[in-house]
C-alpha cells in the first residue's frame, strides 16, 4: 500500500490536521521509458507553504484540494528507466508527499551521501542553505563592519543567515522567540546579540541598543510587529530582504502594519521579496561556497528531525508554531 | 530693505500660516571675493519640504526652526565677485527664502533663458523633470508594453512620470483627487486612463479595470491607501518607486497601511525609496533627453504660478493641499 498525505480544504487561519488526509492505494506505479520510481527519505516542511495552501494569486500556483502537498524531498531511486539515474541513486526535488511516487527526473538532483548527511540537501546545502546565502547577497549585498538584523534568526533559514553575516565581518543581531533559541543563536551560531520578541517590551529600542550605528541590511523572515521596531532603526541606502511573512500567513483580516513608505523613501532604502527559484543560475556556485564553509566548520546546522510520514502535517503545524530549532525536517 | 521668510515652529499636522514668519533686514548686504549677490525670480513650493520642517531623523537635516526656510529658485545675479557669475545671470540651486541673498557659488547652475521660460528650470527641466525621469528609468527600469500607475498623477513630479511612460511605450494610468484633473491626464499629458480618487468607491477594483495585465512599475508620490489599493493588483517583479508620500506627511500619528511584505515576497517584487540628490551623476544626460523631449514637443508641463514673495508660504500650503495643477512656482 502506498499512502500519500492531500489538501483536504484550504486552512482558514491557522491551519489544523483536519486540513490535510491521507489517501492509501495499492501500490501499483507503473514505471514508463524516461521514468524513475522513488522512494521519500526526507521530507521538509517550510512556512511558505501556507501559501501554496491559499486560494490567493501567488507566483507559485496554489495546491489543489484533493491532491496531494509537494515540497523538498530527498528519495531513493527504486526503479530507474531514465538514463541520468540509476537504481539506489538519492536526488532531491520538488516531489510529491507520498511514500512512493513516479517522476520523468525533471528538476531532480542526484546528491551525494558522501559529502553530507542526506537530511542537509534539504537544508545547509538545499534550499534553505540557498535561500540564505543568495537573499543575503543578492538583495542585502553585505558590506564588512556592516549591521544585519535577521529575523525568525533560530529557524532553519535565519540561523544560516546569521552565520553568513558573521563570516561576512558583519554585526549580526538576531530576533527569536524564546531565551533558549536566544541564547543557541549566541553559543552554536555566532550571533553578537540575541532579542526575545515575546518577553522584550520595546523591540524598537532593543534594536536600538544592539544596532548602535542603525540597520544596514534586514533579513525579515517574519513580517508583523516585529519588523515594524527594525523599520525605526534602519540607515542610509538600507535593504530588506523579505524572504518570509510568517506572522501573517495565518491572518484572515489583511494584516495592517507601520506605514513602510516614508521610512523607506527618508532614508532611500530598498525593500524587495525574495524567491529562491528565481536566481537558479547561481545555485552552482552557491552551493559550492556552501559546501566549503561546511567542510571548514565555519558553518554549523540544526534540524529538528520528526520521524514517521504520517506524522508530517504535525510538523508542518509545530514548525508554523515555532516548535522547531532550525530545519524542520521528517524522516520517512 | 529685504525679507526674508522663517520657519516659526515645527507645524503639528497640517501647516498653517502661523507656522511661518516675516523678518525685514535693510539692505546691507556685502558681496566678498568669490561670492555674488542674487535676487530671487522664481521660488519652488514642494511636498519634500514638509519634512524638513519636522524634527525627523531625516536623510536632509531638518530646517532651524528661526531660520529661513530653502528650496529651489531661480535667481539673477546682481553683482559678482565669483569668476564663474557674471552681473545679469541667471542661476539655479537650492537657496533660502529671501528676497535677495548672498552665495558662494557652490551649486549654482546656470540657467540659459533661451533655452526655456526661467521657471521651468525649477520643473521639466530642472529638479521635477530629473525626479521623474530618473526615478523610473532607475528604479522602474521600464520596458515597452508595460503597465505603469502613477499616485500624485496631476502633481508636477506625476504629470511628467506619466508623460514619459507614454514615450517609452508603456500603458499608463494615473491618479488624481479631481475629474478636472483627471480629464487634463488624459486630454493634456496623454494618460491612457485616469482614476478619481475622491470619487471611486472600490480603488482596488477600478484599478484592476484600467490594468487587466497587472501592475509592472508604481511611481508613488502619495502613500496611504491609494498605495494599499495598488498593492493587490501589483505583477510578478513589480518595481515600485517611492518618491513621496505626501498623504502622511501631516500624519501626527504612524501611519497605519496594509501590511506590504506579503505582496512583496509573494510577488518577487521591489519597493525602494528615491531622492534624485543621490543620482547627480545622471543629471546631465538627464536633462540633456528631457531638453530634447521638450524641443520635440513630445513633453509639455503645467505650472500653477503665484504671485508675489509674500505668498509663498500660502503657496506651499495650497501645493499640500493639492490645489496645484502641475508645478506649483511663487513668481517673486
């Protein structure tokens, strides 16, 4: 039997298990010429993905109800009638959540266990290794002594954010949930200075104090009040990265913020959302600067691994609730 | 004996006559080696002052408040002791609110009344026609076939915006707070559509009708939610170029508007500040298209002109209170 886990409706606000169902069908995938048979090993569970779970216009088209979910998968090649794979490969993709699927190989990549444990080819040196090293330069175009504020800084893409800034020569301030997330982002990751939202008072002051100079560059995974207080501190030529909205996915009245205009025109600051996929011609040569700091240690990771397929609609909801150190990840 | 005019006080919300006041000097003014002496022509009233006229951290250094207000002017030199003027020229630059005044030199341009009428050194071809054509060919790198909206359409910096989307092949839709205006838009400067503000209920809607391809590059001069209303109908890479946001300017509360960075990452799209001081390398070449465009007649302008230097002040508060059509000049 192969089980595969569906949209059943689209989440209104937080979304719950009753969102999602699992279908089973006897397993019976037939594997045609060009073909590939995989097996899902790692499956990653993101906060865009509550996008996909809306109805609204989005630059990726919205999940079906009744079909399945798809986000980053590391599989096992059972079967292979395509010749760029053989059987016993891993790749990594865009599959579907299922146990087992059928894929023509398109948007695969063969990855090699040799180099990293099979889970970081979806984080450090996957998509979320990516989106931090190509949104930090590509929008924040980091300059040494330079001050970078990272929100969601203890979540998978934040934490690699940070570590980034400080090999970079940056003052790194982070901005994180709880004091443990605060105080792994100053031991395990590098960070100079660590805020708790939830028990700091004036955030716009706190920022203040850490960023004696002003903000230079923001990394906004989060969006919501929190990015409001940085707005206030920002500099000259500032840039922000909106690489998430995790605050407001949820919301079912449009969320109202700070007026972002006059701040961003007063001090000709630049503001600009970022989607990994559309700067996939510099995945290569990120991916190979990735790999080298990791293999210097100059990089470090944390996952929060959950194990059991059935189990990853939880660790869609924990990882959206924060529950989560770094990549959150299922191990089928 | 020669006036002068000061900011009083910092206004509180929306400006008012009381805010600024009269000093009478005689005339005694000496003209040292390198320096000359001018007479204020033309005086420019512009949203941008406004902020100066706050305490605000601000990228200008707010004005003193006792001290003359600056913008803009068109000036003759009276006398000369700078190798560079001579008596009977006319220059530009950014000088104080003064009937005559003494200056170094330093920014002063020349201004050759052949070319133009002397007040439209201070509009199409001189501050207002480098904001407008340097904050969309930098910013909104625009491309042929595109959709352009323009906030603030019938105000000076919008009204050449519009223009020269028009130029560049672009479909172009502006928005205005009068049907008069909106009528000029599209009779005198050649808009595709115009939307009244004040009298369209459903902003979002009316929009989208006049841009069934979506929004490809926002020139926004007003904020507020005008602005919010464009953000629903923005495209996939939108550039949105914010020039000004006279809407909250008065503000004396923060400005509450829909949240932004939802649309921005959902949309790859990029929000950035414009100051044209940041651009003065592209001035020349700037001015020297803008020139053409006009001697082709293929640009036109609207000035709103006031009488007398007594008047500027009430000119500034008309300019904010959208009474202008086009740039707003205080004829001296």
């Amino acid at each position: 039997m192969n089980k595969s886990i569906n949209l059943k409706q689209r989440p209104v606000g937080t979304p719950t298990l009753s969102d999602f169902d699992f279908k089973e069908k006897e397993n019976e995938l037939g594997v045609a010429e060009g073909e590939v048979l995989l097996e899902a090993k790692y499956i990653s569970v993101d906060p865009y993905l509550r996008g996909r779970m809306s109805d609204a216009k989005s630059y990726v088209p919205p999940f079906k109800v009744g079909e399945p979910i798809s986000s980053g998968i590391v599989a096992e090649v059972l079967e292979s009638k395509n010749e760029n794979f053989q059987k016993g490969d891993f790749v990594s993709g865009l599959l579907e959540w299922k146990e087992q699927q059928v894929s023509s190989g398109e948007g695969l990549q063969k990855v090699d266990k040799s180099k990293a444990p099979l889970s970081a080819f979806l984080g450090i040196v996957g998509m979320t290794g990516l989106t931090a090293y190509l949104g930090l330069h590509e929008i924040g175009k980091p300059k040494k002594g330079e001050t970078l504020v990272v929100s969601g800084a203890a979540g998978a893409v934040g934490s690699v954010v940070g570590q980034i800034g400080k090999i970079l020569g940056l003052n790194v301030i982070g901005i994180a949930g709880t004091d443990e997330k605060i105080d792994m982002l100053k031991s395990e990751f590098g960070f100079d200075h660590g805020i708790n939202y939830k028990t700091t008072e004036d955030m716009k002051s706190a920022i203040e104090a850490a960023a004696p100079n002003g903000v230079d560059i923001y990394f906004d995974n989060v969006g919501g009040p929190i990015s409001d207080a940085v707005l206030f501190n920002i500099n000259q030529f500032a840039r922000i990265i909106i690489c998430g909205a995790i605050s407001v996915y949820n919301k079912t009245e449009l969320p109202m913020a700070v007026a972002v205009q006059p701040f961003l025109v007063k001090n000709s600051a630049l503001m600009q959302g970022f989607i990994v996929r559309n700067y996939a011609d510099k995945f290569p040569q990120a991916i190979k600067q990735l790999s080298t700091w990791l293999g210097e240690e100059k990089l470090t990771y944390k996952e929060t691994i959950v194990e059991g397929f059935e189990n990853t609609p939880q660790a869609f909801l924990d990882m959206m609730d924060g529950k989560n150190k770094g990549k959150m990840i299922v191990k089928v």
